[in-house]
C-alpha cells in the first residue's frame, strides 16, 4: 500500500511539472504586457546591462532611438524620487543610496539632460522651473547627511550647472530669474 501511494504521488508531481511549465515566448497572452522600449533587443540589453551607470555613449543611442530615457536606482529604505517633465527630449538619471533620501524634479524645457546623486541619509532636493526656453544639462551630487538642495527657475547660467554638496546638515537656495 505504501509502495502504490508513493509511486501514485511521484506521477502526480510528474503530471504537475508538464501541466503548468511554461509556454514558448511567442504565446499571444503575453504580448500585451511588452513595451516599446524593448522592441530593439540590442538597445534593451544596452540599458539593461548598464542600469546602474549610463554613460553619454548609451543615452545618446537611446534618445537617438527614443526622445526620452528615465533612470532611478535606489539602494536604501524609504527613497523618493517624483520626476516630472514636459520637454521634448529627457534623460534623467536619479541614484539614491541610503535611509530617507527624497528628490522631486519638476521642468517644463525643451530638453533636459539630469544626472542626480544622493549618497548618505535624509538628503533633499527640489528642481522647479517651468516654460523655461533653455535645454538642461545639469548635475547634482550629494554626499553626506542632511543635505538639502532647492533650484527654482532655469536662465543661462543655470542650464550647464553642477551643484555639489558634501559633508553634514547643509543646504543651498538657488534662484534663477527667467530671462
């Protein structure tokens, strides 16, 4: 009796794996869920391969391809990243590593090009400027602890700007008039 009910089990287990193994890759079920960045599988593996880091070669393939490119990593707890754009081309690259770290990025330009940088705790900053005729190419960096960063308005001193911050509860208001 023994004997019966384990081979009866091992040919259930068996029965199991065939019914529920996955199907090929052409099935029609999961062809809703691709997204057309993907559709070139040479710049899917680009982006995928270096997620952590994209260098100026590979976003410039991409907006070649593509108008607009968004990359957040976040290694931490409690990260916040609100990235919001109206422009025509965008490449926003945000890194955040820590505890509690909050970037808010609000532009309406015709193009921008941003690379963020949080490392440490308790970091901000805020980035607001609307209908703004300059393309952004602007980077900022914070490594330390209660840093804090806020950037209104973009001019022609603001559109190539590097802003970065370094050691402990510190902060930085940066007013740009329009032009």
């Amino acid at each position: 009796m023994k004997n019966i009910s384990l081979k009866s089990t091992a040919f259930l287990l068996f029965l199991s794996s065939i019914l529920f193994s996955q199907n090929r890759e052409d099935n029609l079920v999961f062809q809703n869920y691709s997204s057309s960045a993907f559709d070139q599988k040479d710049i899917a593996l680009n982006l995928v391969g270096n997620s952590s880091s994209i260098n100026e070669s590979n976003r410039n393939s991409y907006l070649s391809y593509r108008s607009s490119l968004i990359n957040i990593q976040q290694i931490g707890n409690y990260n916040n990243a609100i990235v919001n754009i109206n422009s025509q081309i965008s490449s926003v690259s945000v890194s955040q590593e820590g505890n509690n770290n909050k970037y808010s990025l609000v532009k309406d330009v015709k193009k921008i090009i941003m690379s963020v940088q949080q490392s440490g705790n308790d970091n901000i900053i805020n980035d607001y400027s609307y209908r703004s005729n300059y393309d952004i190419n602007a980077k900022m960096i914070q490594n330390g602890n209660d840093l804090n960063i806020k950037s209104i308005g973009a001019n022609s001193i603001s559109k190539d700007m590097t802003v970065s911050q370094k050691g402990n509860s510190a902060s930085v208001i940066i007013i740009n008039k329009l032009n």
